[in-house]
C-alpha cells in the first residue's frame, strides 16, 4: 500500500478537525512529499502532549506520544526537532477536552 504524501494528509487532517470545530494551526511547514509529522495537543491548561507516527512490527503506523508535560519544555522539544529536521511537520491542535482524532478510521 502506498502511503499518503504529507502535505496532502496535513490538508486532510486539518479539514477533518475543522469539521469538528476543533482548532489546528501549521507550526511548521515540513516537506510536501516526505516530511516526518508531529502533532501537538494543547488543551489550553499549560501542558502539552505530542504525538509521532511510529512503524510497529506489523507493519501498521499508529501515533505514539513522543513527549508530554509542562508546555515550555514541549515545545523547547518541538523546537529541537525543527533544528535537527528542517524537514519535519508541527501541528498544533487545541482541545480543552483531549480531543486529536488521530485515532479516528483514516487517520490512523
């Protein structure tokens, strides 16, 4: 199965959170085709949590949390990673109530 370019599943996403009322903001604007994406959960209380894809043994791609905590040092994380892959997509969503979709059929 082929996988889905990034700048085309950010679109996607974004949409689907739209739908939803759920705010989502493009951080950083990673490489159309290839760019490793990451995803912030801010819910708006001072802390964040950030997911990344991951290639489990079975070959699927769930979201995985990467960082979660006080929202200075994710985002001191964040920024890290943006230095070291200038390549790489930040997402911000913010959902006092937790909500990311990543988990939703499509997504996934």
């Amino acid at each position: 199965m082929s996988r889905l370019a990034a700048g085309l599943w950010v679109q996607a996403y974004i949409m689907r959170l739209q739908i939803e009322m759920i705010p989502a903001y493009v951080l950083a604007h990673g490489d159309d085709t290839a760019g490793a994406i990451l995803v912030k959960l801010n819910p708006l209380d001072g802390t964040a949590k950030v997911f990344q894809r991951i290639m489990s043994m079975d070959g699927s791609r769930p979201w995985d949390v990467l960082t979660e905590g006080p929202e200075p040092e994710v985002d001191a994380l964040l920024e890290r990673q943006r230095r070291s892959d200038p390549d790489i997509w930040v997402i911000e969503v913010e959902s006092r109530a937790g909500r990311h979709m990543l988990d939703e059929p499509g997504l996934e």
